[in-house]
DNA sequence: GCAATAGTGTCTTTAAGACATTATTGT
DNA sequence: ACAATAATGTCTTAAAGACACTATTGC
C-alpha cells in the first residue's frame, strides 16, 4: 500500500485538476414524453454529423461546468427549450414534469471518448412542433411505436427509424418510468391540459400502458382517489368523438401520491 | 445565430476535446445499506483533509474514464470493495444488490471544483466492520438514526454526526428508495442470509420502515405473494431470544415485483 | 411456571373488476 | 333513428387489518 505521503499527493492531485488526469464528459439528455392523437410521442433529432449521422438521438447537450455553471435539471430545461423552440420562462415549459431517469455511462457508449449522460424524463401536454433552428439538422415528435423497442432495450430488426449510441435503451428506460408512475403518482395529469375530462385522462394511461381501459371502472376509480382530481364545475363543449354527453371538466387535485394506486391490469409477465 | 461553419466548429470542439473548454468531475459514490442489531447502518468514510474534514462521507472516488475505463456499477462495486475491505471476487458483496440511485450535480457542491456525482444504493446481508486500510482515515458502519436526518434531506441542529458535501440528501435519498423498494420488491431479503425466518424478514421490514408490524398478519401476508420467499423445510436452532416455538427456514423466491405489494401503513404523510 | 413468540383462524372493511343500466350527445 | 359515450349502480371476489387463539419455546 502507498505510504502516507505518496496517498495525500495523489488524493491532491485528482481532486483539484482532473483535466490533468482521466477526462470523462458529462453530457445531459432529455426524453421528453407527449400525447398527440391518442398515441404516446418522444422527441427526437436527427444527427447530421458522424458517428451516427442520420440516425435520430435523444435532444440533449454538454453540461455547462464552470462558465455559465448550471444545475442538471437547469441544463435539461435548457436542452428541451433549445429544441423545440420554446423559452423556458414563457407558457408552455411551465406546465413540463421533470424528473432525472438514470445516468449512462458504459465505456464505449460514444466511440469519441468517454461520456457519462444523465437522462431526464419529461412529462409534457402537447408541446409545439420541434422548430429545426436548434443544433440538429432536423427533430421530430416520434410515435414510439415506430421505434420497435423490445422489452431488452433495443429495437427490433427491420424499424426503419434508428436510435444512436444507447438512447434506445434510455428510451426504453423512460417508457418503463412513466408506465410506472401514471401507477401511484398522478403524472398523467402532466400529460393533459389545465382542464381535462375524466375521458381524456383515460386516453393517457391508455396510450401509455398500450391497453384498453374499462371506462365505467376508471371513471370511479379516479373520483374515489383523495386529491387525483378535483371538478372545475364545468362541462365540456362537446361530447364523444361519436357521441355521447358532454364530460364534466377537472384540474389536477393535490395528491402527490395516488392511495390506493392504478395498477397496469396485465402486469403478470413482469412479476418473475 | 451563429451560422453554420461556426456552429459546426464549436460542435467539432464540445464533441472531441471537452478538457479544452469545460471541465466536468464525474464520481461515483455508495450508499450502502445494511441491518446491524435491528438497526439501520450506513457505510460512512471519516475525511481527514479539508474540504469537510473530519465529517463523515459516503465512500466514494473519481471514475475511471479513460485509463482502466470502468461502468459506473464496477465503479461502486470497486469503491465498496475498498472500504469495506472485501474484494469484490470472493463471498460478501456476491449477495449484494446495487441499483442507481440518482445523479447529483449542482455547482458549489464541491468547493473545489465541478463535480458530478452518481450515487449508488447498495442492500447487504451483515458485512464485517470496515477496514481503515482505504482511502478515508475511518470508516464506520453508522446508524442512521444516528444521522438526524430530516425529511427536507438535511440534518437536525444537534447532530454530532455530520456530513459533508450534499450527502445528507443523498443519504435521504437512498433511504427513501430502500423504503419504497420494500414495498412492491423482494429486496428485504437481500438484507438477510440465504436461509431466514420470516421474523427475521418482519425485522428488516421494521428496521427499514422504522415502525412495528403485525407479527401474525406479516407471516400470512408474505406467505401469500406468490414467489416471496420459498420454504428450505427447515426449522431454526432455536426460537425467539425470549421463548417461542422455532420459526421455519426460508430462501428468496423467484418473484421480481410482489404482488400484491406489501405496503406501508404510516403512508399518510406523504400523500400531499 | 411464566412470558414471549410462531403460526393459524376468523371477521370486518375496503377495493378491484365484471357487468348492467340510464341519460345524453354526434352523425 | 341510431350508435357511441359519460356516468352511475350492482354484484362478486380479493385483499388488508384487527383480533383471537393455540402450541412451543427460553428463562
């Protein structure tokens, strides 16, 4: 073992300049989640440059460390804004959830060095389309079910759609949080505008959970939750796409927990 | 806006050399949990240099980017392998469940410099007393009683044992996740050795959750989640320390989430 | 002997899910 | 008119929790 004098040098050395020693980047991506038309979206852009040019990658950047030293989810609102064209100070990034996902950082994830990524997860209401001004050549919001994600993290043969580096398996991640948490949190509301229906809220955890919901069920489950949902009063303008009273108007309630939860109906694969 | 030849040079820079511009310290610390005399503990590392020196800390080090490049998991398996002086290859830690905890990285956290810092939950089994052969000049299983932690992830004024950095929330943090995972996970029984008695699965629950359980309902409830635990057929030595019939062995079952999970009753807190 | 403990039984209350029903809307 | 939908009601089953009880052990 190195003696005492030798520890304290090295100790010296890589706390105070570990640009002299072991370079790692730190890098901060978003997978920002949203509704359109009924299905569940992420954004993403398009790489123009190589290693991976014209695949798409999660919207995100290097950690600003010393100049203009910013917080992790600072540098993600950062990201989301610089990407879809929206300021952070004005209207619709106020209503965004985030909440950190995960950090990657396997050695080879990025063939330029050594990068280590910590991933956010936005929850948004539907959010502007992506303006291309930002650094990537193009983005877009993804149904991600043209990402043919499997259960192990990558995509199936054959998606045309290709993710970089290991944001597949971030995207992956983010699915399953968010599958989760519409369970005991009330995030899908984050998905939904100030006011919502009972009818729209379902058509969250349905996009989300990629099943079928009970209608009549749902409906008093949620009502019967303390602090889910709370009624505005008010009536929608118009019923069911096909018909159908008008559904009375809510905002979200004061629960940050849901007690009893919403379990997933077909959650027996994931149990063993 | 920049235009593009300008844009792709700063790309070109933050992407191939980000010694050159920004640096970014990235660690990996551990927060391991384990179960000492029915009690919560904590691995804590007493620093001997400034900043902090003389508080505790969690056992941690710098990542290895580049040189010996190193997954952030080996990274906490090594860091924990150090300060408890087991290595990693042999029995102890091949019991020991790791998961991510979260990524902390606010400027200041670190009066020395930028620093990002992974954390690590650890669950062990009874491990042996730390060696103060590593890097920190003590090192101490801690109850985390002990800590005054509070729920705003700080400590109570009066706490003789303090804690350096951010750790106080980390730590938190970590207890907090224990807790949850207790919940819907079989992880308690990670905390126990490969054959207990559900007394001794209840003590953990105890400890973990830090209130007292229904003896008789406990037993039937794990009992009746399907892939829990698993009966060995055998009996203990002997009974409880103040009389008793002898409990019945059991090993971790096969079950990935419980289900139906085993909730906490003191829930209501945290609801709002 | 006595007190503590393991394990099981019973009962009540709560919640989930299947299904039915009514009223109201869009087309 | 008709089909779709919102919202509520009913019934069955599963699960949680309070409590009681027996058998077995340590001291």
């Amino acid at each position: 073992m190195a003696g005492p004098d030798e520890q304290d040098e090295r100790a010296f050395l890589e706390s105070y300049d570990p640009r002299a020693f072991d370079p790692v980047a730190v890098t901060v991506d978003v997978v920002a989640l949203t509704i359109r038309d009924g299905a569940l979206h992420v954004l993403l852009v398009r790489r123009g440059e190589p290693p991976f040019a014209g695949m798409w990658a999660l919207p995100g950047g290097f950690l600003r460390g010393v100049r203009d030293a910013e917080d992790l989810p600072e540098a993600a609102v950062r990201e989301l804004a610089e990407e879809t064209g929206v300021s952070a100070a004005d209207g619709p990034l106020e209503r965004v959830h985030l909440e950190q996902l995960g950090t990657y950082g396997a050695p080879g994830r990025d063939p330029r060095m050594r990068v280590v990524s910590v991933a956010y997860l936005a929850f948004a209401p539907e959010l502007p389309d992506p303006e291309a001004g930002g650094d990537a050549a193009d983005a877009a919001w993804t149904p991600v079910d043209a990402l043919g994600l499997t259960e192990a993290g990558d995509q199936r043969p054959g998606t045309t759609r290709r993710l970089a580096f290991d944001h597949a398996r971030i995207v992956s991640d983010g699915l399953e949080r968010a599958r989760s948490k519409l369970e005991y949190t009330p995030l899908a509301t984050a998905f939904c505008a100030a006011e919502f229906t009972i009818p729209e809220l379902r058509a969250v955890y349905e996009a989300v959970w990629g099943e079928e919901l009970h209608a009549g069920n749902f409906h008093r489950k949620v009502l019967s939750v303390p602090g889910f949902v709370e009624s505005t009063g008010g009536t929608a303008d118009r019923g069911g796409r096909r018909g159908g009273p008008r559904p009375r108007l809510y905002r979200a309630g004061d629960a940050r927990l849901l007690h009893p939860a919403l379990l997933r109906p077909s959650r027996e694969e994931e149990i063993r």
